[in-house]
C-alpha cells in the first residue's frame, strides 16, 4: 500500500491538528509505508504560502519542503493519469456531482496507481467510483 497525502492532510499534519500526526507516525513511520504528495497537492500549498506571506506561515512553509523533499516516491502525472481524470471528471458531471479540478487530478492519481487517498474530504472523493481513500482526522 502507498498512501497519497491530499492538501489538507499535509497541512493538518504540519500545523499538528486532529489525530493526523499520530496516524502518520503509526501508518508511514512506524510501519514504513511509503507517502506521495502529488505536485498538485504541492501546487496548492505553494500556492497558499506565497499567499500569506507572515512569519507563522513561512516556518509553516519550510516545514512543507522537508516534508515534500522527504517523500519516497516524487508524483509525476504521466499522461495516463490526465486521461483518467476527463473521465472522472465527465462520470462526475453527468451525476451532476463535480469537484474541483486539482481534487479531481488528485482522485485520478490514486485511481491509475491504485494508491490509498488519506484526505478529511471524504464528502467528495467518495463520489469517485473506486477510490480507495482514508479519514485519519477521526
């Protein structure tokens, strides 16, 4: 099994809210699974950094770049993955359902690889037709 880390997962755990920081230390270090934060998990926590430039959020963001630098396995989203995601993204709209599109590349990520979403968003990703995803903030 390889967890993915959705965006709130990486910025729960790095600002040490829920039960996030235990599960992580049990599921990925203790037990040496391995994480992936896709790069558009990593697009939308640059995103919201350079958005909020004080000094809480840049020892937030330096935090964030040993984490992300620390994964064991880099996310690149090869065009299988981009392919999959129009079809999520069409299985959603014709149920009247969408999501946001980096949620949606998210989803598309775990589903070709078949890796575990660890997200607190399970509202959304349980629209998505086998994804296999996790809460850890419970």
């Amino acid at each position: 099994m390889i967890y993915v880390l959705d965006t709130n997962t990486v910025s729960y755990f790095l600002r040490g809210e829920g039960n996030v920081d235990s599960h992580f230390q049990q599921e990925v270090v203790q037990a040496g699974i391995p994480y992936v934060i896709p790069y558009v998990v990593a697009f939308e926590l640059w995103r919201w950094l350079r958005d909020k430039p004080t000094m809480q959020i840049k020892a937030f963001a330096k935090q964030f770049e040993i984490l992300f630098t620390n994964v064991q396995k880099k996310a690149e989203m090869p065009e299988s993955v981009w392919k999959k995601a129009a079809d999520v993204y069409i299985a959603l709209k014709q149920k009247g359902q969408l999501i946001g599109d980096a949620d949606i590349l998210i989803a598309a990520y775990c589903l070709v690889n078949n890796y575990t979403l660890v997200t607190r968003n399970s509202g959304d990703f349980g629209r998505i037709s086998g994804l296999n995803h996790v809460n850890w903030y419970t």
